[in-house]
C-alpha cells in the first residue's frame, strides 16, 4: 500500500489537523494539502501519501551525492519522492520537487532487493527532499541496516527535533544543504528558515556521518562574511566535517545571475581550510580541490577524477603517516 497515515500530526477539531514533521507546522483543512503537497487531511486523519512513491531511481556513484568521505568509489542506488519542504526560487530539481511528476511505487522489500543489484552498497534518498518520506524510512532504514546495507540521505535538514532525534539514529550518512548561515537568505530565497537546518546537523554529527553542501550564488551569500561566519559555524559542531561548496549556475527562477566566478570558491576554499579539515569544490574543476588530504600531514588520501576516485589509503588512514581520515570505508 503506497499510502499511510502520517506521523507527528496532531487533530484540532473540526476536521482540521497540524502537521508537526516539519517546522512549517502547517494547518490542514479536510481535503487540503500542507506546503509540501505531499501530507493530506482526509476526514481528520493526516495521510502521507507519498509512502515509497520515487520519480526515478538509477545507480550513482556515492561522489555524486556528494559524499566524499562515506565508502568512496562504490555505487548506490538513488531514489526520491515528488515533493519538498522548500520552495527554493534557484531549485535545479524544480520539475520534480515544485510539480507534480509521475511515480513509481516501490515497497520495502522491493527495495531491499533493488539496492543489492549493480554494485550498490545500499540507498541514498535524494534528489528532491527525502525527509518527506519519514514513515517510509522509518521502515526501509532499519531493514537495509539489517541486511548489511547503507542508507543516506541527501537533505535540505529542514525537521523538527522530535521527528529528526527519531530519523538520524536509523541513517547511516547525511548530505545537508546548509544553504546560507542567515535566516533572512533562508526566508525570501527558500521559504524556510536556517535554524532547524542547524540544529539538524548538531544531532545528525553526533550519531551519523554528516557532511555539508553549500551552494554560493553571487551577490547573494558570497561575502567574504557570509561565508566566514558559514564556516566558523560549521567548525564549531565539528572540524572534521567535510564541506562541499558548489558552483552555482542560472535556474529556474534565477536566471538574471551569473554562474559563481572561480575566484570567488577558491576564496571560499582558502577560508575554509583555515578551520576545517576537508573542503571541497564542486561544479567546476581547481586543481587539487577535488583531492582528499590528511588533515596532519597534507598527503593525498584519496584522488578523484570527475567520478573517478583512487584510494591510496588502507581502512581510512593516511598513506603517509597513518593517521585516520574522517569518514565511513566499509
């Protein structure tokens, strides 16, 4: 059955019910949706009607998620539902998390076996927001675990605390989009806001492998301050958590910027690297930022190519001097 009554809601009288998942905390009229399109009041009973419904599924390298440092140079089958929790005006993904696409159901144990087939070494949730899928997690996390098998999740973060304390333990890695350090970025440009997003990473850094994706958009959270206090955020849950700055490009309902300079990501690079211990950049190719580097003695770790990563470590240690490299590699 591809439908189920959602969790966290909570009934207000007169057919009306609160959703509490996400921190919109929408109130939903019988016969109407919350802002994610995918929560429905019927009769006073909130359904999540998009249990195990995903746009598309294909197998991807892990790098593509990106994760650098979860099992590098293996394969995951990726999977998502048709919706999100934002409304972000520069969305890449925007005809399949804005509008309404078609969709393939695909239950628990369907999925179990798809995530064995070409190499996979679990299921990343991704592509649009995965965190709407929260009763379907609930349900397929623990059964990929069960059977030796690794589930992420690539996430805007945006949850309540209660759900997210629920969620994170069953998730083996996380990819949050840690879209700008300041709540007025957050308000106009996604509908959202910046602290629950933090605080999901506070909880997800403490029992899983997280690692942040921040896109810069010129003249928007490029400033030498934005991305400083960014940084200086992200170092104070944890130096050793990876970041991912990426190259934006025109989209959507931004298409009057232009693409971010090279300059201004190396700039984002070079601040990084001063308090955490892996950065990267993404979307276009400076040398030696694709490269992971041994956080005491800067040797090379590991070396991509585009998708194409050499391991020059043994168990997650540094070739050189042994120590160990942040990350999950078995």
């Amino acid at each position: 059955m591809d439908e189920r009554e959602a969790l966290f809601y909570e009934k207000l009288g007169d057919g009306k019910v609160r959703c509490r998942l996400c921190p919109h905390t929408c109130g939903i009229s019988d016969g109407d949706r919350g802002k994610c399109n995918l929560r429905e009041n019927r009769g006073g009973t909130l359904v999540a009607l998009s249990y195990g419904r995903t746009v598309t599924a294909n197998i991807d390298p892990i790098e593509k998620k990106p994760l650098y440092h979860f099992m590098p140079g293996r394969l995951i089958l990726s999977i998502g539902p048709n919706g999100c929790t934002f409304a972000c005006k520069n969305c890449q993904n925007w005809n399949i998390s804005q509008e309404s696409a078609p969709t393939r159901y695909i239950d628990p144990e369907e999925l179990l076996k798809l995530a064995t087939r070409g190499g996979s070494i679990g299921v990343a949730f991704t592509y649009t927001e995965p965190l709407l899928w929260f009763e379907y997690l609930k349900d397929v996390a623990p059964l990929l675990r069960e059977h030796g098998l690794k589930s992420v999740l690539v996430t805007n973060g945006f949850l309540n605390e209660e759900p997210a304390r629920e969620l994170i333990p069953l998730v083996d890695g996380f990819n949050v989009d840690l879209k700008s350090i300041r709540d007025d970025f957050y308000s106009e440009y996604c509908d959202g806001k910046v602290g629950p997003v933090q605080r999901f990473i506070e909880i997800a850094a403490k029992v899983s492998h997280v690692e942040i994706t921040n896109l810069i958009i010129p003249g928007l959270n490029d400033s030498d301050k934005d991305i400083t206090e960014l940084v200086h955020w992200v170092a104070g849950v944890s130096p050793r958590i990876p970041i991912h700055f990426s190259r934006f490009f025109p989209h959507f309902r931004m298409n009057d910027r232009p693409p971010t300079p090279s300059q201004t990501l190396r700039k984002a690079y070079e601040i990084a690297k001063r308090h955490l211990d892996h950065v990267y950049l993404g979307n276009i190719i400076i040398e030696g930022t694709e490269h992971t580097y041994c956080a005491k003695c800067g040797e090379a770790v590991i070396r991509r190519a585009g998708y194409s990563t050499e391991v020059l470590g043994e168990d997650g240690r540094c070739p050189a001097c042994g120590t160990p490299v942040e990350g999950v590699w078995a």
